[in-house]
C-alpha cells in the first residue's frame, strides 16, 4: 500500500489506494458516544456549522436565531439571527461565548460558514471565521483564543469555503457577490489574504457558467487545489502559490454532482462529495461520491456509497490500520445503510462508515433520533479512532435514538440546537478494559502548580480524577497535562493506551 500523508495543511485528510468493485461486505460498527452536548436558546433554530480545535478544547461556530430569548446563550446583539461562537472544553462544557454585530448595525447574517485555527507565527491561538450576509458579501474575522476580532474585512463574494495558509494568511473561496456592496474588495472567486486581511491577490475560475459552490485547501507544498460545482458538473483546480490556473479536471453530468472535501496523498488525491448521476456504484437519489486521481487530478476511479434516498459527504479521515473513515448525513434506510432500522425515510442521521484500503465497506453505522432529523456539518479527528462531530439536532422532552445531551435540561422548548458530540470507534481499536498498571508511568514535576508531563506512556486519553473516582478533566493525544482551574490536593491520573491498557498514577497540585 501507498506511503499516507497524515497531517496536510487545512482540510486535506487521508485517503485509500484502489477501489474494489466487489459487492461489499459489511458489519455494523461498535462506535461510542463519549459524551454529547446541545447547545441553544428557547423557541430557537440554532445550526452548529463548523468546529475547530483549542488547546483544552474545542471552538464550535454557528448561527443563533434567538439570542435574546432564554437559553445558553446571552449575547447581548441587536439582531435576531447572528454568529454564534462557544468555547467548550474535552467534554463539552462551556467556557465562553461571543455573537458579532453586523458591520453596520442593520444587516443581518443568513448563514455562517467556518471556523478554522490560524497559522501564528507568534503561536498564539488563534483562528479565522466566515459569515455570509444575504448574498451580497463575504465577512471574515480573525479571532484571539477568547474569541475577540483582531480584525475584520467584507469580501466582495457570497463564501464557501475559508483556509488558513503557512504564510499567517488566509484563502478564500466563493462564488459572485455585488461587489461587497462598496463595503469590500472587487470580485473574484478566489481571494488570497495576507496575515492582516490585505488583499495578496484574487482569481476567476474561467468558467462560462457561473460558479455554484467553491473549496479551496493548501498543500504539504503551499500549492493550491480547489473544487467547484457548476451546472455542468465538478471542477478540480490546481493554482499556483501566486494565484494562476496550472491545469483543470471535470467530473461529473449536472449540478447536483458535486465534489467539496480534498484528501492528500503521496501520489494523488481523494475527491469527496455527492452524486445523482449513474455513476459506478450508484443507489439512486443521492449517493456519497468518491473520485480517487492521480497528482495531475486524472480519474484513477470514482465510486458512490449509499441507499435509495439522499445521502453526502462532510469530511473523510485515515486511521492507524490503514482504512478510512467517512462521515456523511443519511436518509435511506436500504442498500448500504443497513444500520438504520429504527429509520424512516427522510429522517436524516449521521452515516459513519469505513472503507479498507481497497475502498471495500467494512461497516457503517448511523447515528440520530428516531423521528426528528439530526445532521453533521463538520468533523475533526482528534486522535486515529476518536472524532468530534458538530451539527445540530431537534431538541426533545424525553431522549430519543442516540441524542441525550447531558445538558438538555437547560434547553426546554429549544426546537433546534448545536450538537456536538465524541465518538470513538472502537471496532478498530481496542477499547479500554484491559487491566490497570501502574509500574511503567510516572508523572513530573509531582508536586506541581499546575502542569506536569507523563514520562514513558503514548496515551490516547488521560483522565484527571478526584479521590472518589469522579472525572474532571479529560485530554487527548498529549503527555502534557493541565490542572488550572481545580483547587490544591491530590489527584488521580489515569492514562488510557491505544491497545486498551490502562496506568494509574497519583499527582499533588500545590
């Protein structure tokens, strides 16, 4: 099997080699929900749209209709419908908040877009987000790690899509707007920004039919690579770092084939979106659609994953044993959705299935309500079989399906909310019962006043206890362990491994 590129700049993931054209054999999967959270106020449609990673925790960016009514959220705007930005750390529990007033206090935001952590030279946290305003511009902000604006700029562009670069800069992705309703720069459908928000240099794709949807990611080496969606199909890019067209792929029959996530490889890449047309594997409706290609972007194969209803993609991930990962919204309840048999059509879910290395399904499984549609709008892969997922979910009186947030009576009558949810997949890991050890860990400085290491151990998760077992705090993928915020005494430091040992230690915070 082909060398992976793990870790590529903004969005591009992991893919596979060859795909087999064999009937597919499949298992339903044994995922774990770690913990869940919803987030939102009464009587309100709260949409979770992006999700991006913190120090301690985790940045999610979404929409608030009602930010006045009561609730979780208590920004103090003018409008109803606005950005909505929580802090929540590994489990969920909320930090801090911040809305943003539109630039003129008259304009409201229909949608926003993304988040994503900023490239710091300095490495401070940072991030960049995206909203729309109605069509006609473009708003990103750059934000502090308190979610504070360093700055602010109105793009001539309706956005889709948002990367940060190597450079501390930030590529954009759209389609027109008017212009930015002289609050903005001209029009293009890319537009490179420097670290300050000043205007690098700007794009057309050259297409005589105008751009529906655009993404655009940076490579491992600074190159460019966008897909967008027209009428007449899917449109793979590659765009020097100074902004010019090397070549253009088409893929694809119509407007509803559409390819938008990027994945990286030693030798090409793995395109990812959905499908209506007849394409190879295709279950009717709309199918998840895969187009593995070359590093010139020619077609190697391109495959669909699906039932009879609607189903797309939203991110593609590696994990440790060389199969991949796709997480995409469902609402079949036949051909490869097996799993869904508390579903009725129409009801969406989270599909999550993986694929071997010669894109054979190995499992699937969907996640949601039983009745009340749920989706996920963006994924991020903390560790090689643990997720984070951020969407939003129908809020009810008593739990239903797979949603039970634990907070969810602090939202009554919410109708819509974020949800943000871990899962582990734990069919291709190996759990965590095996016995606990405590000869081959050690923790230093012990004492400390704060922070403190794990010498010798990998772990995949360390959980910080109190005396009588309770958790309170939970890391990933890190020997680097933070005890702010917690009281003096001593704690329990309990190390969980990959291959599902388990070591204990003690630690006395000063």
């Amino acid at each position: 099997m082909e060398t992976i590129i793990k870790h590529a700049k903004c969005g591009f993931g992991i893919a596979m080699a060859v795909l087999s054209t064999l009937i597919p054999f499949w298992s339903f999967a044994q995922v774990r929900i770690d913990w869940q959270q919803c987030y939102g106020n009464e009587g309100s449609s709260d949409y979770a749209v992006s999700i991006a990673p913190a120090n301690d925790g985790f940045v999610v960016l979404g929409r608030i209709e009602k930010c006045h009514n009561p609730g979780l959220c208590n920004c103090d705007e003018g409008n109803d419908t606005t950005p909505w930005l929580i802090k929540i750390d590994s489990v969920g529990m909320m930090a801090w908040q911040q809305c943003w007033q539109p630039w003129d206090g008259t304009d409201e935001y229909d949608n926003t877009v993304m988040i994503r952590k900023a490239v710091s030279p300095e490495g401070m946290e940072e991030y960049y987000t995206t909203a729309n305003s109605f069509g006609t511009y473009f708003v990103i902000n750059k934000v502090d790690g308190d979610g504070e604006v360093l700055w602010r700029r109105f793009v001539g562009i309706t956005g889709f899509w948002m990367c940060p670069t190597a450079d501390g800069g930030v590529i954009l992705g759209g389609t027109d707007g008017d212009g930015g309703g002289g609050k903005g720069i001209d029009t293009d459908d890319i537009i490179k920004l420097d670290c300050q928000g000043e205007k690098e240099w700007g794009l057309s794709l050259q297409l005589s039919e105008n751009v529906i949807g655009l993404s655009v990611y940076q490579s491992n080496d600074e190159d460019f690579y966008a897909l967008a969606h027209s009428s007449s199909g899917a449109h793979f890019y590659k765009i020097s770092r100074d902004g010019q067209i090397e070549w253009r792929r088409n893929f694809g029959e119509g407007f509803y084939d559409r390819l938008y996530n990027i994945v990286e490889l030693d030798d090409g890449f793995l395109l990812a979106g959905q499908s209506v047309s007849g394409m190879n594997g295709h279950h009717g409706g709309s199918d998840v659609w895969l187009v593995r290609t070359n590093k010139d972007g020619e077609v190697l194969w391109t495959y669909c994953y699906g039932g009879s209803s609607a189903e797309y993609s939203s991110d593609v991930f590696v994990n440790a044993k060389g199969g991949f990962t796709v997480f995409a919204n469902t609402q079949s309840v036949d051909g490869d959705v097996q799993s869904n048999s508390q579903g009725e059509t129409n009801v969406q879910k989270i599909w999550m299935f993986h694929i071997n290395d010669m894109g054979a399904l190995e499992w699937e499984l969907s996640i949601g309500a039983i009745q009340h549609s749920v989706r996920c709008n963006d994924v991020i892969q903390t560790c090689d079989y643990r997720y984070v997922l951020a969407g939003w979910m129908w809020n009810e009186d008593t739990p239903s399906g797979d949603v039970n947030c634990s907070n969810s009576q602090l939202l009554p009558s919410s109708e819509y909310n974020y949800w943000v949810l871990q899962v582990t997949d734990t069919i291709n890991s190996a759990g965590v019962s095996e016995p606990v050890l405590q000869n081959e860990m050690r923790v230093f400085p012990n004492p400390t006043n704060e922070l403190f290491y794990i010498a010798g151990l990998e772990p995949v998760e360390v959980q910080v206890l109190d005396d009588l077992g309770q958790r309170l705090k939970t890391f990933h993928c890190t020997n680097e362990i933070h005890l702010g915020g917690l009281p003096r005494g001593l704690y329990f430091i309990k190390a969980i491994m990959e291959d599902g040992k388990v070591y204990l230690d003690k630690v006395v915070k000063e």
